[in-house]
C-alpha cells in the first residue's frame, strides 16, 4: 500500500453543505483539504429535498426558537439554538452571495413554506432540489478557491494526535484511506 503524506493547514472532513460553507470561511491564506468518503455528487446533502429554516424578521425569534426546542424534545442547548436562529438570516443571505437560489415570487420576494415542526412558513426553498442547489453553488466555490483541495472516494479512518506543550492532546492530522488502497 503506498502511502501520501499531505500538509495543510485545516482538514475539513465532509463535503456536503456543512463541510463546504466552513471550508469557505476559512481565511484564504490556509491551505485546506477536504475530503469526502464517496463521490461528492452521492452526498447526502446533494439527496435533501425540503428547505432550510430562516428567521424572517425579529419578531418571528420567539416563535422559530420555541418550534426548534419543541421539535428537539426541549433536549436542545438553548445557547445552540438561540445562535443557530439568530444566525439564520445572516447565513442565508451568505448562501445568496455565494449564488444559491431561492424559490421568489413574480416580484423577486423569496417564497417561504411551513414544513414539519414549524408553526409558521419559514423555509425557504429551491424546486423540490434545495440540497443540490445549496451544495452546487458551495461546491463552485470552493472549487474555484486556490487554496483549497477536494479529495473524493477517502475515508477519515483516525485521527493523529500528540501532546503538546501543556501536556494536553492535540490532534495534528487525520488519517485517511481511499478506495483505491492508497
């Protein structure tokens, strides 16, 4: 088997919607790796149909924030939600810079739908292909970035680590096997 020893200085692992935006928000200066088990077109995120969740204005904060804690079993970090509601707005409005559309009205106005838990319509959406979308637009970024590199059909299979000069484990690297055995 032979094996390839790569530096970087971040490993995403994971390329769907999660894995691509934080590789996107890294600062261009690092060079970043990421890698997917499979091939990126199979990924779940390309599979997800429905929409994603969006505080629609202030008001709508107390309500989104109780259906997120109701449909989680009110077994949910309160100071999760609270930044993942808080944030919504702001992450869809990064996801439109980045190119991903959004069903609109006649008048440009985005379309919003009422989907499982949700009391009110808040979820915004592309078609019946949203996941694909948001994941096509993420993957032309990242593609298009000189510092980052995509590695498919690889699996994380550990994690390296050492201890560092408090005396605590620090992870250093991961490693990695793709189908082909290297």
């Amino acid at each position: 088997m032979k094996k390839l020893k790569l530096q970087c200085d971040v490993v995403v692992v994971g390329c769907g919607i999660a894995g691509l935006y934080a590789a996107l928000k890294l600062p261009r200066t690092c060079k970043v790796i990421l890698i997917a088990k499979g091939d990126i077109e199979t990924c779940d995120s390309m599979l997800a149909q429905g929409g994603i969740a969006v505080m629609r204005n202030e008001d709508d904060y107390e309500s989104y924030f109780e259906d997120t804690m109701r449909a989680g079993h009110y077994e949910n970090r309160k100071e999760s939600v609270d930044i993942m509601v808080r944030d919504s707005r702001y992450c869809i409005n990064d996801l439109i810079s980045y190119g991903a559309r959004f069903d609109r009205d006649p008048l440009g106005n985005l379309l919003y739908t009422r989907e499982g838990a949700h009391s009110r319509a808040r979820i915004l959406y592309h078609e019946d292909i949203t996941g694909r979308e948001i994941t096509e637009t993420l993957l032309l970024q990242v593609r298009a970035a000189q510092n980052m590199y995509i590695y498919e059909n690889t699996e994380m299979v550990d994690l390296l680590d050492e201890v560092g000069t408090d005396q605590k484990r620090v992870c250093t690297g991961v490693a990695c096997r793709q189908k082909d055995g290297t």
